[in-house]
C-alpha cells in the first residue's frame, strides 16, 4: 500500500501532505504498460490526484483531474475518493520522448498545451468543475497554478517518478504545501529555502522514510503530524455497472450487439478488465427496458 501523511505548522500558516506513491504507479505502471515518459506523466497525475482527493470532506465525494493537452501523450485523467484511493490511464501509453537536457524525462512535451480540469463530486445535482491553463505540462507546476489562479491558495506541489533501467517503478511520490490564511512571512521564507535546496522527491524517497522526507521539506519549522492515510490504485468497474453502460444505449443500439456477429466486449479502460456478453445476457438486458 501507499501512505498519506497529514501535517500542520505548530502555528497554522501551512497545512501539509506528502505520499510515498510508489505502490500505486507500480500497479498503475502493471496494468497499462507505459513507456518511460508516459509513465511518468501518469504517475505524477495518480500522486496528485490521490494527495488532492485525501482533502474532500466525505466519504462518498469524488476527484477527478483531466489533462487535456495537445502533446502525443494525449488525456491523461486520474480520479480519487476522499482516502486518496486512485485510478487513471493515459490515452497513449506508447508516448517515450528524448531526454531534457538534463537528463530528465520531458514530461511537459508529453502532455503539451492545453487545459486541466478539476472536478469535484460532492453528491449534488451538478459537480464542481475548475478549469485552469497547463502551463508547464509538469503536472506539479500545472497543480500549484491551479490553486493559485481557481482556488486563491498559494500552494506548493512537488511530485516525482523514477522509472528504473528495466522500465520498473523504482520511486514515486508528492508533497502538497498549502498556506492558509495570515501565515508567517518566516515560515514562508523557510519553506521556499528548503524547496530550493532539496533533492528531487523521489531520489529522498529511495534513502528516507517518508516521515524523514517530510522532515527535510519541514526543515528548521515545528510541525505536527495529525493522521496517516493508507492508500493505493483501486478500480471499482463492476459487472453491474456494465450491464447499466449497456442498458442506456436503448433499445435500437442492444438489437445492433444482439444481431451482429461480433462478440461483444466491454474493456474498463483504467484496469483492463475485460467483460464479455453472450446473446443470451444481451438479450436480458434488453428485456429491462
């Protein structure tokens, strides 16, 4: 499983999340099979998503952010529940480009321009739906503009992947920082001046625990740790939910699937799990309309 840590400044001006999320792109990483740069792009969209879902408020409220982006990765969409439990898939899993000049994955060429969308379901008649420029492609930039622009929250979001010589998970993780309202100018200042000095998450993740890499972002702040949140890729596609899929194309489109000669098959798209309909099953469905 994955882990969530909660925290809070001793005196308020921040509130804290980070994830060891490398359980969650390794089974994500299983299922899909992406290159390199696909992978990263997708496993920095599940970390996100999992730290932003562990913030709703109930237990049946939902989260959903779509990168919709011109670059070849295409959409890349992940959802979490309010544990920070997570699925997602990217449109093009066979997305691999060169290498920055630093030797980093080129993440942002993957994902290119376009927008990202935040949506919130809460159970209402309508969700909530945020809507904000990609402005760098890398996921965490596009996550902290987001806040700052949509929500009013100066936040920062750190996420990292490492995808091993054998095109394995080797680390994952995120950390979301968000200042609350009247934070202290020297707390901000500290928390700019570790960002600036510490190594990238998931090279911290290799060596520390997560408590000890939450300790380094925290450096030199007191800080208070109030729950721990295990988490990790769950898909909750059901035969049920396929057979409701099938029910609301009508009764025109079923008669197509019951007098083709193809077979019918439903493919989930963020698990792979394939449901197959004989004649017979298409043909009690349609008897419930």
């Amino acid at each position: 499983m994955s882990q969530i840590i909660r925290a809070m400044t001793h005196d308020g001006s921040a509130r804290v999340l980070i994830i060891d999320s490398k359980d969650i792109v390794k089974r994500a990483m299983e299922i899909h099979k992406p290159l390199p740069t696909a992978a990263a792009a997708l496993g920095r969209t599940l970390t996100a998503a999992s730290l932003m879902g562990s913030l709703l408020g109930e237990e049946t409220d939902l989260l959903t952010l779509r990168f919709k982006g011109d670059g070849p990765g295409g959409t890349i969409l992940a959802t979490s529940d309010f544990k920070g439990n997570v699925r997602g898939f990217i449109q093009n899993p066979n997305c691999d480009l060169p290498l920055k000049e630093n030797g980093k994955l080129d993440v942002g060429a993957c994902v290119g321009n376009g927008y990202l969308y935040v949506i919130r379901d809460a159970g209402g008649i309508e969700p909530y739906v945020g809507v904000s420029e990609i402005v760098s492609g890398e996921i965490a930039e596009d996550i902290a503009y987001y806040y700052a622009t949509s929500e009013q929250i100066p936040t920062v979001c750190i996420l990292g992947v490492l995808i091993d010589t054998d095109y394995t998970c080797k680390s994952a993780g995120g950390l979301l920082l968000q200042l609350l309202p009247f934070a202290d100018e020297s707390v901000i200042d500290k928390i700019e001046a570790n960002v600036k000095k510490t190594p990238s998450i998931s090279s911290l993740l290799t060596e520390k625990s997560l408590e000890e890499v939450l300790g380094v972002y925290l450096d030199g702040i007191e800080y208070d740790i109030f729950d721990k949140i295990d988490c990790g890729y769950q898909c909750t596609c059901s035969r049920q939910k396929t057979d409701e899929a099938l029910i609301s194309l009508g009764e025109k489109e079923l008669d197509d699937l019951i007098n083709s000669d193809k077979p019918t098959v439903l493919t989930c798209q963020f698990c792979d799990k394939v449901y197959e309909y004989t004649k017979e099953e298409l043909k009690a469905l349609r008897s419930q309309l």
